[in-house]
C-alpha cells in the first residue's frame, strides 16, 4: 500500500517486548523505565493477526524487535506463525546474548537473518557500556548465527563520542574476514539516555575512520531501508551508515511500528499513534482492523524533522 507521499510501505517492525537483558547506556536511562505489565503486551496470537492484516497490504518484510526479543518465551513459535504468513524476509534485531542456544531453531522456523548489537570489541568496555553483559555470547552468537545460515548477519554499532568512536576503523576492519554488514548507526539524542549531548559522531566523521583503511566504494541503493551501503576495496563484508541525524531519510521511509502494548506507529518520531490492542480484545472484525492499518499509513508523515525528544524516551521502548 502506497501512503499519501507515494513511498511504498511493505516493512513492519514489531516490537514484541519492552524488556531487556541488558541496559545500555545510551538506551536505557539511568533512572530505569516503567515497562508494561505482561496483561498490556500484545500475546503471540494478537501479533501474528496483526502481522496477517499488514500482510494483506502488501507488507513483505518483517523485522522482530524490542527491548530483546530473544527473552520472549514464545520466540520460536512467533517466528514460525509470522512466517508462515508468507513473510518473504523476516529478521530480528538482537543483542546476541540468549542468540547461540536459538539460532539453530529460529533459522528452522522460518527466521532469515539477524541484526547483532555490538557497540565495542573491548569486554570491559562492552561490560561497563551494557551495565553488566559478557561480550563473549555475542562472539559465540555471531559463530552460530553464520553457522546455521542466518545471515547475511548485520552488526549494528552506535558511535558515541569519547566512549567507542576510536573503534570506528576496528570495526570496519572487520569487513575484510567476514561478509558482516557493519551499520554504523548515528546516535539519536531521544530523550532520558545518558548522553544527551554532544555525544553523536555523525556519518561523515565515520567515513572518514572508515576511509582510512582504503577506498571505500558506494554500493547500489537497493530496497527501502535507511542504510546507505559501501564496500571496502578488497572486503567481503559492507558496510552501512544509517544516519538519521545528518541526513534523514523519510523519503525512503517504507515502514510502521507495532509496539509491544499494540501501539501502531507510523513514524518513529512522532505521537501519532493507533491503538489495536483495544479494538482486538473488544473483538474487532478483520476489517475493523484493516481500516486501522489503512488509517495509520494514510497520515504517515512526510519526514520526522528531527523531532527526537518528543515524547521518545528509549529506543527499547518504542522498538530499535
Ligand atoms: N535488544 C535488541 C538489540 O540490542 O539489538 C533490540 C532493541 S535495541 C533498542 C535496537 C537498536 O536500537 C540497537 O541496535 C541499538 O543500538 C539501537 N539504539 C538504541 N538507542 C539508540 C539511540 N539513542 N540512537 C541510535 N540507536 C539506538
């Protein structure tokens, strides 16, 4: 379905829990969150009906979010419901640490691929930047996750200024070994995070690090997403730069949200927000809910105006 700026909206993210086993400082702030009580998360049944009307408006792809989707007991079933939809690409965004004992039966499922959050290759940093994680699951993770096939596997890396920016090029590195897409994600100042200001390196400071290495070669715009992709001259990996600071990209925008507690949102940083969890447990016809999914993508705005505090508080909690 086309919204009112002609963009083509066929990618869903779904956020399918607002709790996390980490606590990342830049995400969680430090006074914690109020998550949701388990009665207000949509159930497995509520996503996947959901999944199925968006389905019907030519939604493709998929990508399962939160919080950390992983620590949601009913994840594998989940995945298998969404798929067998007829969901053609259906990802998760990760942060690795239950991902190595999964991935195996999520690939069997119908998963087929994962992002991977890594901010750092040092494990004291990587301790003190999670508040408490053991980088060593995310390496044993990425092990697996190419093992089985889950690929191709993205590595999302969000530069903070004077906490991980000179990990830049390290990261990039990483492209010459392995075929990972290393996204490197501009900082977004949403509010209540520890690092309100100044702490965003912005994509043209990050190619620069990159561009040390080497030539680094544009790659051709391909889909929807917010990834602006580049290789470096001899590597097999690529790597992205999404960077809704310096030059947003609600041109491309392709997508909605579903929060954990049944919010649709059709743009990441705006209130405008259409309740079906109400409407799905007042009992709700198919059609009511499709008039829903209509009316959310009819005002989807034309860009977010870089509105990042406006009522956002954590990205783990709308959904990254
Ligand atoms: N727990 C999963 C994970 O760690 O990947 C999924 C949820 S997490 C909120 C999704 C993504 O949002 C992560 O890649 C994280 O780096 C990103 N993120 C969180 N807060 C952000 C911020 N303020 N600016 C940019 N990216 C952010």
């Amino acid at each position: 379905m086309k919204d009112s700026f002609e963009r083509r909206i066929d990618y869903l993210r779904v956020s399918i829990t607002d709790k996390c086993n980490l606590k990342c400082l830049y995400c969680i702030p430090d006074k914690g969150l109020r998550l949701f009580r388990q009665s207000e998360i949509l159930t497995s049944d509520e996503i996947t009906r959901f999944v199925r009307v968006a389905h019907k408006f030519g939604v493709k792809k998929v990508r399962i979010t939160g919080g950390e989707p992983l620590m949601r007991s009913d994840i594998i079933s989940l995945v298998s419901s969404i798929k067998d939809i007829g969901i053609k690409d259906l990802s998760i965004t990760t942060n690795g640490i239950l991902l190595t004992g999964m991935a195996k039966a999520l690939k069997k499922e119908g998963l087929d691929r994962v992002n991977v959050s890594l901010d750092t290759l040092d494990a004291q940093k990587y301790k003190v930047m999670t508040r408490g994680g053991d980088i060593r699951h995310v390496w044993k993770a990425l092990e697996e996750a190419e093992r089985v096939g889950l690929s191709p596997i993205k590595v999302n890396v969000v530069p903070m200024r004077g906490i991980n920016d000179e990990e830049i090029a390290e990261f990039a590195a990483l492209t010459f070994d392995k075929d990972y897409h290393i996204r490197f994600i501009e900082f977004m100042p949403v509010g209540g995070n520890k690092f309100y200001k100044d702490a965003c390196v912005r994509k043209e400071e990050i190619m620069k690090k990159v561009s040390s290495l080497g030539t680094l070669n544009r790659l051709e715009f391909k889909g929807g997403g917010p990834s602006r992709n580049y290789q470096l001259k001899g590597a097999k990996g690529v790597i992205g730069f999404i960077s809704p600071v310096s030059d947003h990209f609600c041109d491309f925008c392709n997508r909605l949200r579903l929060t954990a507690d049944g919010r649709i949102k059709p743009c990441l940083l705006s209130n405008i927000e259409f309740d079906i969890r109400t409407p799905m447990r007042r009992g709700a016809s198919d059609e009511e809910l499709e008039d829903v999914f209509r009316r959310a993508v009819a005002v989807k705005p034309a860009g977010h105006g870089q509105r990042f505090n406006a009522g956002l508080v954590s990205m783990s909690k709308i959904g990254g």
